[in-house]
C-alpha cells in the first residue's frame, strides 16, 4: 500500500465523519428554528435537509477526490474492469504456475534422462576405447598370426618336399621289400629242394624260417596283481584265471590248441627224484601248483606276468613261463618322472622325434629304475608309460608357440605301482 492510498483513505475517513457531524449539526439546528419545507413537518424538514446536505458533501468530496487523485479517477471510471482484469490476471497466473509445475517435472525427467543419456555415452566412450584397444591388439596378434603361418607354410612345403621324397623311399623301399620277398621264396624253395630227405627232418626249423611270427621271445602275453595273502586255493584260481586269459590272446593271435585245450602250455619244470639219476618234468597241474606256493610264500602282493619263451609262429603253440614281481609303490601322483630341454625354434617334426626320443629314453629309464615293470610294446622295444596320442601333439604345438629352448617334465598323472601302467601327464616351462 502506498501513502497516496493511505491519505486517500485517511481524507475520506475524515469527510465521512465531517459529514456525519455537519448533517447532524444542521439537523438540529433546523429541528430548533422549526422549519418547514414543502409541507412537510418540522421533523421531516430537519430528515431531508440533513440528507440532502451529507449527499451534496458526498458528491462534492467524490468530485474532489477524483479531481484530485487520478488513481481514484480511475478506479471511479474503471474500477468494475480492472477487478474483472485483475480476476482474469488471478486465473491467469494459477494456470501459468500449474503450468510452471508441469514443466518443473517435465524438466526434471528431462534431467534425468540427459543423465541416464550422458551416462550411457561415457559407458560408450570407455566401450569405444576398449574395443579400440582391443582392435589394436589383435592387429597386433593377427600379424604375428600373419608371421606364423608364413613360417608354417614354409615348413609345410619343406614338409611337403620331404614327404615327397618319404614317400618316394617307401615305395622304393616296398619294392625292395616286394624284390626281397620274391628271392625268399625262391631261395626258401631251393633251400627245400636242396635238403630234400634232410629237410624233413627238421620240420620245426623250415616252419620257423617260412611261417609268420605271431608272438616274440620275451614278449609278455598278460600280466595281473595277486595279494599274497589270499587263500592259496584262491591264489592258484587267480593263476588259472591268468593261463585262461593268455590262451584267449593266443587264440586271437593265430596260436594252435595243443594237447591240454589250451592255446598256450606253461614250460614244465625239472625236478630231481630219488632213485632216478635222470629227474621228471612237472605236470602243468604241478607248475600251476608250485606258481601258487611261490606267490603264497610272499607278502604284500605279486605282478604275475606270463610272457612267452621263444618265438611263436602262426598254427603253432605258444610256449610260455611265468615271470613273478613284487608290487610295490613306483610313484606318487604327480611326482617327477623325468625332465629334459627341447628346442621350441625347431620344426615341428624335429620337436616330435626329440619327445620320443625323451618319453623312450629318459622317461622309461627312469620308470625302470623305480620299479616299474616294462612290457614290449608293437616294435618289441619296452614300455613302460602311456601317452595320449592327441596330448602329444597338442605339446609339440605348445613347445612351437614357445619358440624358444623349453623345460619338459613328464609326471606320474596319477599313483603308479610296479604293475603299471604309468601314465604320464607333461608340463611346460622355462628353461631355467
């Protein structure tokens, strides 16, 4: 409120209360002298002349007022309009601020969408950098990847040309073989022809020189485990069992059934009598029985191996002999069996040969001194360990990658006894 509005309120205040008093002041007066006008009674002379005269003041002081004051002017000409204007101004600004309101919120889920938006490119921009990084590796490895299969498609035409000229040799050496074969038979023949009544009595010795070796000398038939504890009934019926799944194998190999049923005869024994200078030999139910005594009389347990005594030819009975060993711990699982240095920078074939060379040297000379037992394996050269023929490769591809003169540790996978088999797991690493 300003002091114009103050005085205005403050000068009609007073010409209010002036009127009332002059109006009542004339009243009186008039109501005393008792005057008439127009016929009317005093009393009412006094009523209509004190009303005209606070209406004629009224006027006046409006007139005056708005003569004065442009304000009240115009509030006097323009009051109605402006309380609408001013109504419609109210209206105005309740729906501009629920307006206002809307907006605010409306602002407030823009916000946050522009933070969820920034967010989601900072996560981009780290995403962009990664994946720029990334790319940078890999062009880095795919040049390498570049480098490495140039150098492997060197080696495979180098290999390529060896196995050319390999192949070249074994045909060669086939048709040496095919030439061999033919002079064999032909000096077999002149051979026959040749010891004509001699010949036939050595028929074992012609078979021997003509018919295909199915089983070596030496070569160990089936093995098996028997706890010397055991009842010796029981023991006797694991060496039976052990003869019957020799027989089966000699069987499958082309071995004859001889006099006992059975594909396989165990090598009878000599053994000194009383009253004869010359001694007998052992029935096999008697060999059988002197095998079981013997495991019996041991402790622990025993690695019974039937392996043949001389070569076997094809329709011929495998003559054989039990071989007896003590079963004792060879290694724990994952100890050392033996460790060697390969080349990585060498070719792969270079690589393969010098692991053989590492498992059938080192390796089983090493399982041999620990105790365990070796057998012939498909070349007759013995055997101790068992290598997957796949994990060998994939360690000649992981001595490649190393490109460089590595540690290899051959180790027991798993716990091994004299019987066998070890089988080996390989390890990888510098080597210093």
């Amino acid at each position: 409120m300003t002091w114009r509005t103050v005085l205005a309120l403050a000068v009609f205040v007073a010409v209010c209360g002036f009127i009332a008093y002059f109006g009542d002041l004339i009243g009186r007066r008039m109501g005393k002298k008792r005057h008439t006008l127009f016929g009317l009674r005093p009393k009412h002379t006094a009523i209509v002349a004190t009303t005209i005269t606070g209406m004629i003041i009224a006027v006046l002081t409006i007139s005056f007022m708005a003569i004065s004051s442009s304000a009240v002017r115009t509030l006097m000409l323009n009051g109605e309009k402006i309380l609408r204007e001013r109504q419609a101004l109210i209206d105005n600004y309740k729906s501009a601020r629920r307006a206002s309101e809307i907006i605010a919120g409306e602002l407030t889920d823009q916000r946050a969408v522009a933070e969820k938006a920034r967010k989601q490119t900072r996560e981009a921009i780290g995403q962009r950098d990664k994946l720029s990084h990334d790319i940078s590796g890999l062009s880095g490895r795919l040049s390498e990847l570049d480098s490495s299969l140039a150098r492997n498609k060197a080696e495979l035409s180098n290999a390529e040309k060896h196995l050319n000229l390999s192949s070249q040799e074994i045909t060669r050496r086939r048709q040496q073989i095919k030439h061999l074969e033919s002079e064999r038979t032909k000096l077999a023949a002149v051979f026959v022809e040749e010891m004509g009544e001699a010949a036939s009595k050595f028929p074992l010795y012609i078979k021997l020189r003509q018919e295909k070796i199915i089983l070596r000398s030496n070569e160990e038939i089936i093995r098996g485990v028997i706890p010397s504890n055991l009842p010796r009934a029981e023991i006797r019926n694991r060496v039976v069992a052990l003869l019957n799944e020799a027989d089966h194998r000699a069987r499958s190999d082309g071995a004859k059934v001889g006099d006992n049923s059975m594909a396989v005869e165990i090598f009878p024994k000599k053994i000194e009598t009383e009253g004869s200078k010359t001694g007998r030999f052992l029935t096999e139910s008697e060999n059988i029985d002197a095998i079981a005594d013997q495991i019996a009389s041991g402790s622990g347990q025993v690695v019974a191996r039937i392996v043949c005594i001389g070569n076997t030819v094809d329709g011929e009975q495998a003559l054989v002999d039990f071989l007896l060993n003590y079963n004792r711990l060879a290694y724990p699982a994952g100890d050392e069996v033996a460790s060697g240095i390969i080349d990585g920078r060498q070719s792969r074939g270079g690589i393969l040969e010098d692991l053989i060379t590492f498992l059938r040297k080192d390796a089983r000379n090493a399982a041999e001194r620990r105790g365990v037992i070796p057998s012939l394996d498909d070349t007759g050269q013995p055997s101790v360990g068992q290598l997957d023929w796949d994990d060998l490769f994939n360690l000649v591809d992981k001595i490649k990658a190393a490109g460089k003169p590595v540690k290899v540790t051959a180790r027991a996978a798993k716990e091994t006894w004299s019987a066998g088999p070890l089988i080996l797991s390989m390890e990888v690493g510098n080597s210093r």
